[in-house]
C-alpha cells in the first residue's frame, strides 16, 4: 500500500511538468506546421481567420455549459474591452507573428517571443499596475532582465553572422538542397520579419495587461475567450477582405493549409488555453511561463529536421541572452508572489487574547470564516503551522460560544 501511495503521489507531482513539457511539444508543432502552410503560398491573413473560428468553435461549448450559471451581465463597456482585445490578439498579434515568421524562421519566432514576460513588466509599470522599489533585489531582478531581454531582441535582429553546422544538418542540406520547405530569407527580409515579431509580442504583452482588468470585470475566462476569439474572427474577415483582393485566397483544401488552421485553432488556441490554465491554477503563473524556452529548442530541432532550417550564431547568442533575462524576470515576480502571499497570511485574523489556568477564556477575537475560505478558493498559501493555530482558535472560538449559552 504504501509503495502504491508513493507511485499515486509521484506521478500526481508529476503531471503538472508532463502536461508544460507536452504543452510546448504541441506549441512547436503549430509552429512548424505553420511555416510550412506560409512557404506554401498561404496568406497569413486567412490562416488567422480560420484558426480563430476553429478556436471560437472549439471553445464556444464548454463555455456555454460550463459557465452557464456563473457568467456576468455583459455591459457596453466591457463589450469595448473585448473588441479591443480581439484588435490586440487575433488581428495584430497574429498576423504581424505569421509575417514574421514567414519573413524569419519557426527558431527564431519563439526566441524572439520569450520577450513577453519582459515587455508585460514594461507596460505594467507605465500603467502603474506594477510598483519599482528600485532598493528591493526583486525589483533589480525585473529590470536587469528587462534590459538584458530587450539587448538580445537588438543583437538578434541587427546581427545574424556566421551559419553553425549541426552534424545531422550537413547530411540534410547535402541531401536536399532544393527543398521547398526551405525558404532562405534576404537579410532585408530578416530585418522585417524581426520587426513584425517585436510588435506582434507588445501587442501580446498589451493583451495580456487589459485582460487582468477585463477579467475582474467580466469573470468568466471561458465565456471571455470565446468572445475575444469570435469578435477577433470577424474583425480578421474584415483585414482580409482589404489586404487580399483575390477571392481564391480562401479557398482551403484537405492540405497543408487546413491543418495549419484546425492545428492553431484546436491544439495552440483550445486545448493548451485549458492545460496552461490548470497548471496555472495549481503552479502559478511564473512555473507555466519557466517552460517558454524549452519550445524553442524543440522547434530548433525540429526546423532543423524538416525544414532544413539554418541557425545563424546571432540568433543563438541573442536567444541565450533573451533566456537569460526571461528567467531574471521569472525569479523576481516569484520573489514578489512570495512576499505577496506571505502578507496575505499575515493578514489572516486568527488570533487568541488570552486563557485562564482553568482553561476559561476570557476574550477571543473573531475570526472571519467567510474571508478564510475565500482564502481557500482563491489558491492562497497558508503553510501548515497557520492551519493548526486556526484550528484550534476556531476550536477555542465554539467552546467559548457553548459556555456563554450554558451561563
């Protein structure tokens, strides 16, 4: 039986590392199967539409069930927030992240996207959601990363160098040298695409501080997806109606083109939304966000594979110092959740004036039950030693409430 406990205990650690490790699997895929869709003639702009009603679709009835009683009234002003969220992820962050691609490689699209957490911690402090106290090393942390993400996002973009030989990438290239896979970019091309990219992550970064005020007002995440990614559909059908002229552009077959779409939808937009929410729900935010560069790596080799993709040493030193200043960023809001959690505790009210030797108590100060369980149902940290001393005060308390009604 025990030996039995501890396998059910191991694997239960384990899931939480299996479901990030499986979920940039499944990111890298999307990426790689996308580049592919674009180098074969697809508009990007088409792909975004169709990935978003394949996401809307996929999403849409788990919200109606789900949240079915629990979903808010939906007012004016939130229906602005929503529009505008769609503006910032489906239309711009989408379509300029697909140009990128197209223009750059599936290797150094997600090496330019770990700058996320960095330029979110950017926006959050202009739009006072975040406070610097520059003498705490948390803060120091944030902006050393900061600036060491933004300085390798420079060096990948104005510098590409030299091309570096894998062992398995010389057998490849000897052996398909007019793969159609393999689109080498100009070095204008380049440079374009590694603009596209950095506006499609602060469109991302803006997203994602807009929606930490939506969500408070409108607290349904499902119900709020499917919004965001149905308005973003309609306003991605309007962008390609004036950027594509031809109306063959959405023609779509059982190809390339529809899985890259179903993929994106299905897998990047649906399923990781429910995983990555689960393993937020019960790591946090910062252990989902630790797994971003392993993605990199994987599509790395993957593009390297099946692409017969070309790593240049630019790229390579700019990803390394972009990981360097993700997890710069990572330490330090960890070290502010801690603080944070460990002042939520602090300011649980659970106290005990003070017992007579007989054991009669003289004055017992309240304790908000209500407030403790909204504690309990918002993931709050309350270490072992807290939950004993409010045990027995709330022991205490009911003893103390007999005795009063005796007398």
């Amino acid at each position: 039986m025990d030996g039995q406990s501890c396998c059910a205990k191991f694997l239960q650690t384990c899931k939480p590392y299996v479901a990030m490790i499986s979920l940039q699997f499944g990111y890298a895929g999307m990426n790689i199967i996308t580049k592919v869709s674009l180098n074969h003639g697809m508009s990007h702009y088409v792909l975004v539409v169709y990935r978003h009603a394949f996401a809307t679709l996929s999403i849409a009835p788990f919200a109606l069930i789900l949240e079915r009683k629990v979903r808010p009234k939906m007012t004016f002003w939130v229906f602005i927030q929503i529009f505008v969220l769609a503006l910032l992820g489906p239309v711009i962050d989408q379509n300029f992240y697909y140009a990128g691609l197209k223009y750059t490689s599936p290797t150094f699209s997600c090496a330019m996207s770990n700058m996320l957490p960095a330029m979110t911690f950017v926006l959050a402090v202009i739009f006072r959601m975040e406070k610097l106290h520059m003498k705490k090393i948390r803060c120091q942390a944030k902006v050393v990363g900061t600036v060491v993400t933004v300085a390798g996002a420079m060096l990948m973009t104005l510098y590409k160098g030299p091309i570096l030989e894998m062992i398995w990438t010389k057998y490849l290239h000897a052996h398909q040298p007019n793969s159609d896979t393999s689109v080498v970019p100009s070095d204008q091309d380049w440079f374009k695409g590694s603009i596209f990219l950095i506006i499609a992550t602060l469109a991302w970064a803006s997203l994602f501080v807009l929606q930490a005020k939506t969500i408070k007002m409108y607290d349904a995440p499902l119900s709020l997806t499917t919004l965001i990614c149905f308005v973003g559909t309609l306003q991605a059908i309007v962008v390609t109606f004036v950027m594509e002229r031809e109306i063959s552009v959405w023609s779509i077959g059982w190809d390339m083109n529809l899985l890259a779409a179903a993929y994106a939808g299905i897998v990047s937009s649906s399923i990781a939304y429910y995983v990555q929410g689960l393993v937020i729900q019960i790591k946090g935010p910062v252990f989902a966000s630790a797994f971003c560069p392993l993605m990199m790596i994987v599509v790395a080799i993957m593009g390297s594979f099946i692409l017969a993709e070309n790593i240049y040493l630019g790229s390579v030193v700019g990803s390394v110092l972009i990981v360097i200043g993700l997890y710069s960023v990572l330490w330090g809001k960890h070290k502010e959740n801690k603080e944070k959690k460990e002042r939520e505790v602090m300011e649980l009210p659970v106290a005990l004036k003070s017992i007579e030797g007989n054991g009669k108590i003289i004055e017992v100060v309240e304790i908000d039950e209500v407030e403790f369980e909204k504690a309990a149902a918002n993931n709050r940290m309350v270490s072992s030693l807290d939950q004993t001393v409010i045990a027995v005060a709330l022991q205490m308390q009911d003893k103390a409430k007999e005795t009063t009604q005796k007398n």
